[in-house]
C-alpha cells in the first residue's frame, strides 16, 4: 500500500495517530478493493459504499483521502502493489530461460485471470490527466526486466554495449505492450478459447522467438532448455 511518510519532530502522540490514519487508509483500500471485485466489470463505486463496507462515515474516508481522485489513486497504487508482489517472485534468474520466461508471464496471466476487476480499475484514467498507475509501474518493471535481462548476459559472458542496450530496452517495451494487450483482450472476451495455461504458453513462445532472434543478431546462440547456470559453465569452459 502507499507508504505515508513520518513527519520529523512528531511526538509520541502523533506517531500514534498518523499510526492509527495509516491503518484506517489501509483498511479503506481493502474495502475498496473487495467491493470491486463483488461489482460488475467497470462499475463506479461510491464513496458512501466504501465506508460502509470499511464501517466508517463517509466524513471519516475524506479525511484520509483528499478527494475522490487521491482515493481512486490510492486504490489502484495499492493493486499495483499486489501484481508487484507477484511478478517480483518470478523475476530471478533460476531454471532454464523458457521457465523463466513462462514464471514471469504465468504470473500475471494468472493473476489477471483471478481479478480482472482488480486489473481493470488499475489502468483506469482518472480524469485529472495523469495517467493510471499500471501504466506507471508498465514502466518501472521494463526497468526490472531490462536489468534480468543484463544480468544473464553477464552471466552469459557478454557484456551489451550501448547500441545493444538501447535495442534491449525497445525489445523490452515490445514484449511488456505486447502482453498487456493480448491478456486485456483476452480476459475481456466473454468466449475465452484459451484456458490462463494456453494464454500463458502462446505467449512465453512468442517472447522466446524475439529473444531467440535478437540474441542470434549479435552472435548469440542460447538454448532456452538448459538452466542458465548451466549456460553459463558452459561459456565459461567450466
């Protein structure tokens, strides 16, 4: 969830109150968060509804949030925080690449898979022109994902040069887009022909492709069925 910072020179008796409002925000956003899931897709809740379901009087919610906005955003940051917590599990360079690649795709298709209202509500606009914290924290784990990717080529014994680098971060965009678009057109089918397991399984394959052929572009032939340890000692001579 948002992390509320502590205000220096604050007493004992404002640590424990700013305490106590950082436990009710907490509470309100798992509200929040309950009453979306229990909604059909794209309702708009009402703030009354959250303080009912949170037992608090609307008053109380506006205190902590300063507007519908900041609540709406703070819903979503703390979903953003539950994807996060997923994908950050998967993101480690342990087993072979087309295990990495499927752990990482997996987890959020399955994640999606079970809360798509969750999902929905957290690429949302909220009309104050900014954009919606998924497409925020998109950007921060293409960051994550570039620096796994440097990582194993490290590993690898190939150190990527600055043209390589600019390459890498396109790719990673490419592939992050791509995702995101199929799975939101997929989990906002009401026929869905593939099961989370196919969906996952069609796209590791496609990200491997453009892995494979980029890797093949500046002279490197990867296996995706050996464990990248293995890999390694083998670059290595070891």
């Amino acid at each position: 969830m948002p992390h509320v910072p502590r205000v220096p020179g604050l007493d004992g008796r404002q640590l424990r109150w700013q305490d106590h409002n950082e436990e009710r925000r907490l509470h309100v956003l798992n509200a929040a968060v309950e009453l979306i899931e229990e909604q059909p897709l794209g309702t708009e809740l009402k703030v009354q509804q959250i303080a009912e379901r949170a037992g608090l009087v609307r008053t109380v919610v506006y205190r902590l949030f300063s507007n519908r906005v900041d609540l709406n955003r703070a819903v979503q940051l703390h979903i953003v925080g539950m994807i996060r917590d997923v994908l950050d599990s998967t993101m480690v360079l342990s087993g072979s690449i087309e295990e990495i690649i499927h752990s990482i795709v997996g987890g959020y298709v399955e994640w999606v898979a079970e809360h798509p209202h969750l999902h929905e509500m957290a690429q949302r606009a909220l009309g104050d022109g900014q954009p919606g914290e998924l497409d925020r924290a998109v950007d921060q784990l293409g960051t994550d994902i570039s620096e796994l990717f440097q990582a194993g080529a490290t590993l690898l014994d190939h150190e990527l040069d600055e043209e390589q680098l600019n390459t890498l971060d396109l790719l990673v965009v490419g592939l992050l887009g791509q995702v995101r678009g199929s799975v939101n057109q997929w989990v906002r089918r009401s026929d869905q022909a593939l099961s989370p397991r196919g969906l996952t399984n069609m796209l590791s394959r496609w990200i491997w492709y453009q892995i494979d052929g980029q890797a093949r572009e500046i002279g490197v032939v990867l296996d995706p069925t050996v464990p990248v340890d293995r890999l390694a000692a083998g670059r290595s001579g070891v």
